[in-house]
C-alpha cells in the first residue's frame, strides 16, 4: 500500500498499482455468467476465520490493486460517474447489495483498462449500457444475490429499467469475461468494511455495517479517488467517519470526553489494521472529504459537520486543508441523474 510517511508530493499517496496477473490466466472455464470453478478468490460468503480473520485481512491487503486508469476512459469518464451515480440511487431504493454494486463498479473498470490498453478498443461506439448491465450481472451473480430480473427472457435493467433481451446481455457479459481474462473478483472497499468494524469492536451493528457500505460506495463513485485511493483505505475512512457520524449530536461536536477517546481509538485502530500510518490516514481523508463536497455529494455531510470532523481530526491526528477549505465553500447538492451515454 502506498502510505509512505515521508515528505514527498502527496500524489504519491494515491498512486497506483498494477495487479498482479492471475494464476489462473488461461485456465477458465465455466458457461458464460458463472465464475470458474477454479477462482480462488471468493470474496462474498460466510463470515468466517478464512474470510475475515487476520489473516484473510493480510491476504486482501497485499492482493489489492486499483483497476480504474482515468486515460482508458478518456472522454467517457463522465458516463461512468453518471451511470454509476444513477445506479446507487436505484441499488439503495430497492435494497439492493451494495457489495455487489461495488464489485460491479470495480469489474468495469479493469474491462475498460484492459479494452484500451490489451486490446485498443474505442470507446467511441461502444454500447457502453449494455456493458454496464453486463457487469451488474456478472456481480450479482458472483455474490450469489442475482435477484429475479436476471432470469426473465426479458431484462429489464436494474439501472434504468429499459427492457433488453437477455441474449444482448449474454453478448455484453462475454465480452466482459473474456477481455478481464475471467478476472471477475476484486478486493472493493466491501471486502475490507467487515474487517475494520470488527476491528473497532462494531461488528454486530448491521445498521452500521449497511451505512459504512453506502458511504464506501459514494467515495468510489468519484473517479478521482477511484483512481488514486486504495480500497482498503477507502474501506478505513468510511468506517472511521460513520463511527464519528454516531457519535456526533448534529451540531458538529461529539458527545463528551468518553466519545472523543473513541473517536480517538477507532481512528488508531484502523491505521493499525490497514497497515497505514496516520499520516497517510489524514492526507486520504482529507482528499477524499473534500472531493464529496466539490462535487456536491453532501446530503447528509453539510459544510458544519465538515468543518468539526477537519477540527476534531487536527486537534488529535493533523490538518485537512483540503476539507476546510472545501467546507467553506461546497458546490450546492447533486441531485439524481439518468444515466448518460
């Protein structure tokens, strides 16, 4: 993980990482919309000690990458943030996973890397919606919570609800397994949430655990952070803030010194576990913040509590200019969007 503690240019922080190639390159098999049988990486089970214990976490850690390359998108990048904006609001209406939805999120874009780079598509002409549905399905189904719009003849997309037929679905999600090379886990940000939480000793808060996943998920729709932030460390910020959300009365101040020694310890708890220093932690964070408030994802983050969580950060772990600075500032609120093409 890039969370160096020196002093060079913060982009440095963010950079990415190219994954490592899979041990089972070439070694797919499997009908179209099902996993090999031989993908090692299953991420959505039951909890377990293989799954979420220390070292699964190590595992995960070390096995992370960043699929998204903002150059494979080009032009395009505004239909990815729209699409996958549009398609939140739809995943949290109808209760949908919001880990298969960042799995999703996570397998289009290494398809749209390896497209440009491996192959030298163009994005130009590409039936980008299907592509999307496709990738929906495929991560719906990996997690084993296809819901029964994926078996109908007729699909109607959980994105926009524009029936399409099953069979140009069929085309979009081979197209999809066989450039990734069948490539269909990730490590998201979801991989990572139950790890922290039991961490800081919130695993059995489901109402915690439900409104981390979403924050996650917001953090990732920015192709930005996307871009630049691991998912773990991802995972890391929305656990630390949604633990500060609790604790907060609504006015920007924690209630009481005990909450504040809390805050104090979830905060060096998570660094702990995901193998980052706190320096790093502040730096991400205070990126990342800033970003929902320049894009105006801040319905439930209005300037006021932006402000307090930048002051109580510096107070105990270091500055976030980025976030005040943003804070005293933000773009009015993004309301929903249809989907672009």
């Amino acid at each position: 993980m890039s969370d160096s503690d020196s002093d060079s240019d913060s982009t440095v922080l963010y950079c990415s990482e190219v994954m490592e190639a899979s041990p089972l390159s070439n070694e797919s098999t499997g009908s179209i919309g099902a996993v090999s049988p031989k993908q090692s990486r299953i991420a959505y089970t039951a909890p377990d000690e293989n799954l979420h214990g220390s070292r699964a976490l190590m595992r995960k850690l070390e096995e992370q990458g960043i699929p998204l390359n903002l150059e494979s998108w080009g032009a395009k990048i505004s239909v990815r943030r729209n699409n996958w904006i549009h398609a939140m609001g739809v995943y949290i209406k109808h209760n949908f996973s919001q880990s298969s939805l960042q799995l999703a999120i996570s397998l289009m874009d290494r398809f749209i890397k390896r497209y440009r780079q491996v192959y030298n598509g163009s994005l130009d002409k590409a039936p980008l919606e299907f592509l999307f549905d496709g990738a929906v399905t495929i991560a719906e189904q990996m997690a084993d919570d296809a819901p029964e719009y994926t078996l109908r003849k007729v699909y109607e997309s959980p994105l926009d609800g524009v029936p399409r037929r099953h069979e140009e679905i069929q085309v979009a999600m081979k197209l999809i397994l066989q450039v990734t090379d069948w490539e269909v886990i990730d490590w998201t940000p979801a991989s990572f949430v139950p790890h922290f939480l039991e961490a800081v000793q919130l695993g059995s808060d489901e109402a915690l655990h439900s409104h981390v996943l979403s924050v996650s998920t917001m953090f990732v729709l920015d192709e930005i952070v996307c871009a630049y932030v691991h998912p773990s460390a991802i995972a890391a910020l929305a656990v630390g803030f949604q633990a500060w959300v609790d604790l907060d009365d609504g006015s920007g101040s924690v209630k009481g010194v005990a909450s504040v020694v809390f805050f104090q310890r979830v905060i060096q708890t998570l660094t702990d576990v995901g193998r980052m220093h706190v320096k790093y932690f502040v730096e991400m964070a205070d990126f990342v913040l800033s970003r929902c408030l320049v894009n105006g994802w801040h319905t439930k983050f209005p300037a006021i509590r932006a402000t307090a969580f930048a002051l109580l950060m510096k107070t105990f772990f270091g500055a976030m200019p980025l976030l005040e600075a943003a804070s005293a500032n933000p773009k009015p609120v993004r309301q929903g969007n249809q989907r672009s093409r």
